[in-house]
C-alpha cells in the first residue's frame, strides 16, 4: 500500500508505547489480532525492528532500548547488535519520533535521547518527541517549556493515550472510541507538522563500512556518556538497568577502561 500519509520511525524506551501506536496507525484500532505485539511494558516485547504499512502509513516498530533482558552482551555482539538497528533503521522519513512515557524523563531517557540523536543525525527537522499516557491535553501543555530544554534538538511535541483493552464490554467500547479520536487527533497533527516534506538522515546513504565505523562510535560514544554521568551522579543514579545496547559493564571494559 502507498505511504501517502508518511513513513514514521518509532524509537523509545522499552514499554513506552511503540507498537500501541503501530496498531493505531497502520490498523487504526487495538482489536485483536495485533499486527505489532503489545507487552505490559515492564519487558522489552519488541525484539526486532519490523516495517509495517496501512491506512496510508509505513511505520518502523524498534526494540525498546533501556532494559534489555539479556544479561551482558559480548563486544562483537553488541558492535553487531548496533550496525543492525542502524541497517534496520536506514531510511527516508516523514517523522522520526522519540516515543517516552509521561513521566519517565530520567537519565535513562536521557541517554537513550543522546544516542537517537546520533542515530538520526542529518534527520532532526522532522523530529517529534511523542509523549504517552498523558491522559490528555494538559500535562504537556502545563510542561511544554521545561520539556523543550530537555529536548532543544526537537522542534515538535506530540501527546497521545490510547487506554488499554478494558474486560468489560461496556468500557471497552468507550475505550475504543477515545482511541479512535485520539488516532485522528494525532494524525492530523502529524500531517500538520511536516507537510509532505522528508527527510533522509546521514546514514541512509553510508555503505555496509561507514555503518560498521558508525555502529562503533556509537558504541565508544554511550561509553563516554554513562562514563560522564557516573561521574557527575554517582554510580547509584545509575545502578539500575542502564543498556541501552549492551550492559555497561560490557561497555566499561570494552571502551572506558574501568570506572
Ligand atoms: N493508557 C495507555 N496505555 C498505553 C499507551 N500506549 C501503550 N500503553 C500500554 O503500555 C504497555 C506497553 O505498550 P507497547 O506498545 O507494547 O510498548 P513498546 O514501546 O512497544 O514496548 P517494547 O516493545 O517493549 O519496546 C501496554 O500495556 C500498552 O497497552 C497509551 O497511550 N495509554
Ligand atoms: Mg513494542
């Protein structure tokens, strides 16, 4: 089917609502069966990136960064797991869309911020940090100043809720309408942002080489990252599961030296 409406990356943390807004987009509703698995967003659900076209849009679903389930991850491995993502990744855009959970802005975010930054670099016109869970128009609203110094790269802030699946009938069909005018909702402001226009970041045009160059310095540079902030914060700000790729630990012994 045509991308007449656009085609949309989705990158973000693990449980922050990447395929909710997949199955909203390209299948319009949350009925059964799902075209893009949906998780309780304690795990990562999403294991791999996948294309899915419909109702005039192609939408890129990506594993949620963050909190793998994997225990540390081998040098190679990790190198690997990177130039994938970015292969997987490598594309024209109508949006690029950083996906977060009210309430989640931490350094976790952060990091993961920083590093879609290099990711999609050459692509930041047509960035948009979507916002979930909002439960409506005012937080971001009330928000939207301290946001944008959060995010300065960004130009363009979205809110979207789409409820969850409710067991009873009675719910679930208000429910689904709350969906259904959110979905239209926000298209319409998707639509509205970028107008037709597209873009194409660095790393769709570099080669199998520049990727592997690229996968490494994106590696070397969440190394300096986490190194920075354990200096800055202290390791218990960041004892929790802070991998965004590979464990960083992985990342410590590998690039920075120790700690
Ligand atoms: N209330 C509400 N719940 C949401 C929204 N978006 C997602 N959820 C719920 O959040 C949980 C995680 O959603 P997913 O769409 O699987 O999140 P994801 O970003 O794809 O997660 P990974 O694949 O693990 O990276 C599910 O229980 C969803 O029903 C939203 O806008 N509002
Ligand atoms: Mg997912």
């Amino acid at each position: 089917m045509a991308a007449d409406k656009g085609r949309i990356v989705l990158v973000g943390r693990t449980g922050a609502g990447k395929s909710t807004l997949v199955n909203m987009l390209v299948k319009g509703n949350l009925t059964p069966p799902h075209l893009a698995k949906m998780g309780n967003g304690l795990h990562g659900t999403t294991k791999i990136c996948q294309t899915f076209d419909g109702r005039g849009w192609t939408v890129i679903d990506t594993m949620g960064l963050g909190e793998p389930d994997t225990g540390s991850v081998s040098n190679p491995d990790a190198k690997k797991l990177v130039s994938d993502f970015l292969n997987d990744v490598k594309g024209k855009y109508s949006h690029i869309i950083f996906v977060i959970e009210k309430g989640r802005i931490d350094i976790v975010t952060g990091i993961i911020w920083k590093t879609f930054l290099q990711i999609f670099k050459g692509g930041e016109t047509n960035f948009v940090v979507l916002f979930t869970k909002t439960g409506g128009a005012k937080w971001l609203q009330e928000n939207l100043e301290q946001i944008k110094t959060e995010f300065p790269e960004c130009k363009q802030f979205q809110y979207v809720d789409f409820p969850e699946i409710d067991d009873d009938p009675e719910v679930e069909k208000e429910n689904s309408e709350i969906r259904m005018t959110e979905r239209d909702r926000l298209e319409s402001e998707l639509t509205r942002m970028f107008a037709g226009s597209w873009v194409e970041p660095d790393i769709f045009r570099m080669g199998d080489v520049e990727i592997e160059q690229k996968a490494e310095n994106i590696l070397v540079y969440i190394a300096k990252l986490i190194k920075s902030l354990l200096l800055k914060h202290g390791m218990k700000a960041l004892q929790t599961t802070v991998t965004i790729f590979v464990a960083i630990a992985e990342l410590v012994n590998v690039f920075a030296g120790g700690f």
